[in-house]
C-alpha cells in the first residue's frame, strides 16, 4: 500500500517528525528503565542476602526469576501488540511494574521479594516488545538505523551504568536498606514515564472487527517449552549441592517443542496465525541477526557480573566502587552506539564483525589485568580496558538490531523484535548460570588450599572462558553473515520492507 502523498515511504506511522522522535523516546526510556533495573539488583544481592537472611537458591532467583518471567511473556505480548494497541501495553505494563516495584521497595522478606520480582519481570515483558515494534513502525531504512543507534546507546548506559548507581543506592541507604532505594527510585521514574506515554505515544490500535488471535495453546505449549529449558540453568550455582537431575528437564524442553512445533503447523494450515510465524526465520539476515545477539547477550552481561563479583569478593571493594569499574564502557558505548547507527546503512555487517572482535581481545586484556596487576592497580586497569569493551559492543548492539529487522514487515514487528528479546534473555540466563557455575566451582575447589586473593582471580579467570566462547560463537555467526551477504550482492541494509499493515 502506497504511504499518502507528501510523506517518505519510510514509517507506519504518519506523525511529524518532532512527534515521531518524542513518542520514540518515550519508549526507548522505558527500555531502559527496565535493563537499568535488571543490572543494578545484581550488585545489591550481597546486601539482599544479608539484610533477609535469604538463602542461595532466592538470591539466585531474585535476577534469573525476573529474566525467566520477561522470556516467557515477551512473544505473547509482542503478538498482541501487533494486533492491537502498543499504548495500551505500554501502560498496563508500566502500572504493573510500578506496583511491583512498591512491593519489591517494601518486602519484609526473601520470600515476598521473590514474588514481586517475578511479576515485575511479567511487566517487563508486556512493555519491551511494544519498544521494538513502535520503533519498527515509526522508522525505515537509514532512519532507522539512526534510531536503533540511539537505542543501543541508551541501553548499553543503562546496562553498563547499573551496578554504579545500585552501588551507590546501597552506600547512601546503607547495607541494611540501601537495597530497597534501588526499587523505591523506580516509582518516581515510573510515574513521570506513565504520564508522558499517555500523553504522547501515538495511537498505534489496528482498526480490525476482526477478533484477537492469540493462539492460546501454541501460548501455553511456548511457555512450557521455555521455563523447562531455562529452569536448569538458573538453577546451576557450581555448588556441589547443585541436583544433577535438573538437566533431565532438557529431554522435557524438547517434548514440549515437538509438541508447539505440530501444534502451530496445524493451527497455520486450518488458516490461523501462529504464536511465531516462522516464515520470519527465512530471512536469512533475521534468523543470523537473531543467533548473533543470543550469543552476545550470553556473554556481555556475564562479563559485568563477574568483574563486579571479582571485585568485591576478591578485592574487599565496596559496591559502590565496584560498579564504578564500568562507567568507561558506558561512556564509550554510547559513543560508537551511535556512531554505529549513522554508519550501519553504508558498512553493515564488517561493523558488528570488527565490533565482536574487539570485544574478544577486551576479555582477553580483562583477564590479563585480573591475573598480571598488583592488586591496587587492578580496578583501574580493568576499567582502561572496559573502554575498549564500550567501544566494540557499541558496534555490535545497535547495528545488529537493525541488520535483524531491515526484512522484517512491519506488521510482524512486535512478535520479530520480541523472538529476537527472547533469545537476548534466553542468552543471558544461559551465559550467566554458566560463567556463575565456572566461577564458583573453582572457589569450592580452592578454598582453603590458596589464599584468597589466588582463589578468585582464579575463578575469574575460569569463568570468563566462557564469556570468551559465547562471544567467539556470536563472531561466528557474524561471519557467516557477513559471507552470505556477499555471495548474494545484498546491500549492508536493504531497501525498507513491505510496509502493508
């Protein structure tokens, strides 16, 4: 369908450009409130476990419970959002997530906190396949690429300037409570981003009399498929008391898939939508996209979690401090994010190639400072090369975004972006119940026979091997990428997509 005259064929949405880029970051800082959230718990799980008394397998839960909920909620909610109101979601999203917060701020124990946090990932579901999708209909093309590298700026600071300010919450509030301001600050933040999205997000509500078909099966059989694959991993703590028999629920995720997979070929042949509409996978430079991001989200958040870990266990440094390590790669990834946006339209995928590589070298000099640098000087060598980190993931995120989704209709942009978020999560709760399972491990096995300087250094070391491999698997990825492009002539991105909603 032709765009009305007078207007570029690159958006779904008609607004004015001002409108458009207002609405756009008011979506984008609900993104990044939400990984802002995700990363900032992590260095205030110490405090949490001594303030409550919460044991290892809670504490445990309070990060990959929420990463466990927002996978499994984000297709649904990103397939609703392409049949009805992103607005909406967006707002029940918010209201959830500000009450969850309120009860994460005023938990009297581990056991509610757990709660509230797992419903607060069920809220950060609904809302970020609504972000992914709204930016997929307000942009096309170079524009888009623009956009996606101020989307990856935003939330490589958010994701790297996390541990920083849960550091400083927890100094300011002290160890007892400190915790608590890290949710207490989300309602202020919460509201302020409510009033403005109900005021200026553009009403995306697709006018049909048809009724919603949200494949309420293929919805539960997905679910299924999802919590028995991640369950394992999140709980593998390296712990000798780890049960062995958790794995077994593997041969179950697989059951569970062979029975969405029949179920969705025949709910697509009796003329219905599926929950995934798997013909997305046969854009090649979608489903590459896809492994891309998987494996770099199994790696990158495992990098921080570890050198904070390092850091404060290894190096008696407080939290605050801790997280402080990491505002070079903030700074620096927010810079090529965007430098990667505006490029990406002209360099396409040699970016991300170049981008992985140079993180690979970064984990290489990570270590190297960790094992070679006298103690005193190890968070600022860390820091030194957590710049050259930013640098390269800043090429990674962003431009990989948007190589994923140049394909991609716009009318599958929620339920596409929402896969893609799935497997980011999917990623993460892998890589970090792997590096966390290397790392402690190894202090099981040292403690007591090595001073303790040696014994987490060495356990740093360890689990960065994996990040090391998660990372060199994204590369891998990137290459093929990169080499079918070639062998087919394809442009670094392509002409905007079908645009028919």
């Amino acid at each position: 369908m032709s765009p009305p005259s007078g207007h570029p064929p690159t958006r779904d949405i008609e607004l004015p450009p001002s409108h458009r880029w207002r609405a756009y970051w008011i979506a984008v800082s609900v993104a990044a409130l939400t990984i802002l959230d995700l990363t900032k718990v992590n260095v205030a799980l110490p405090a949490i476990e001594t303030a409550l008394g919460a044991d290892p397998t809670q504490v445990q839960l309070i990060v990959s419970g929420f990463i466990l909920t927002f996978g499994l909620v984000l297709v649904p909610a990103g397939r609703l959002g392409d049949q009805r109101s992103r607005r909406v979601l967006f707002l029940v999203g918010l209201s959830l997530y500000l009450l969850t917060s309120l009860g994460c701020a005023l938990a009297p124990d581990a056991t509610l906190l757990l709660v509230f946090r797992l419903l607060q990932g069920v809220a950060a579901g609904i809302q970020m396949p609504q972000v992914l999708g709204l930016i997929q209909q307000l942009f096309v093309g170079a524009e888009r690429g623009r956009a996606f590298g101020l989307f990856g700026a935003t939330i490589s600071i958010s994701t790297a300037f996390g541990p920083t300010l849960g550091g400083l919450l927890i100094a300011v509030g002290g160890e007892a409570d400190g915790w608590r301001l890290i949710f207490w600050m989300n309602v202020p933040l919460v509201i302020i981003v409510m009033a403005l999205a109900a005021w200026l997000l553009p009403d995306t509500r697709t006018r049909s009399h048809r009724p919603l078909d949200l494949d309420p099966v293929g919805v539960v059989l997905f679910g299924l498929s999802v919590l028995a694959f991640l369950w394992p991993f999140l709980f593998t703590t390296g712990s000798p008391d780890d049960d062995p028999r958790r794995w077994w629920l593997l041969v179950v995720c697989v059951f569970f898939v062979a029975m969405f997979l029949l179920w969705e070929h025949r709910y697509a042949a009796r003329g219905r939508v599926p929950l995934i509409p798997f013909s997305v996978f046969q854009r090649v430079s979608y489903r590459n996209g896809v492994l891309v991001s998987t494996a770099y989200f199994a790696g990158a958040p495992a990098m921080f979690l570890l050198g904070t870990l390092y850091l404060q266990f290894g190096l008696k440094i407080a939290p605050v401090f801790a997280g402080m390590v990491t505002i070079g790669f903030a700074a620096a990834s927010a810079l090529s994010s965007w430098v990667g946006g505006v490029y990406v339209s002209r360099i396409g995928r040699p970016l991300v190639v170049w981008g992985l590589v140079g993180l690979l070298v970064s984990v290489g000099g990570l270590v190297l400072a960790v094992l070679f640098t006298p103690a005193e000087w190890t968070p600022w060598a860390m820091a030194a090369v957590m710049v050259l980190s930013g640098l390269a993931a800043g090429v990674v995120i962003s431009p990989n975004q948007t190589l994923m989704l140049a394909e991609v209709p716009v009318r599958q942009g929620g339920v596409a972006g929402s896969i893609g978020q799935l497997g980011q999560r999917i990623g993460t709760a892998v890589g970090t119940a792997v590096a966390l399972a290397l790392f402690y491990a190894t202090v099981y096995r040292e403690k007591g026979t090595e001073p303790d300087p040696v014994v987490f250094h060495d356990a740093y070391a360890v689990g960065m091997t994996s990040v090391g491999v998660f990372l060199g698997l994204a590369l891998i990825a990137a290459v093929v990428d990169l080499a079918v492009r070639r062998r087919d002539g394809e442009p670094p991105l392509l002409a905007a997509p079908d645009q028919t909603p």
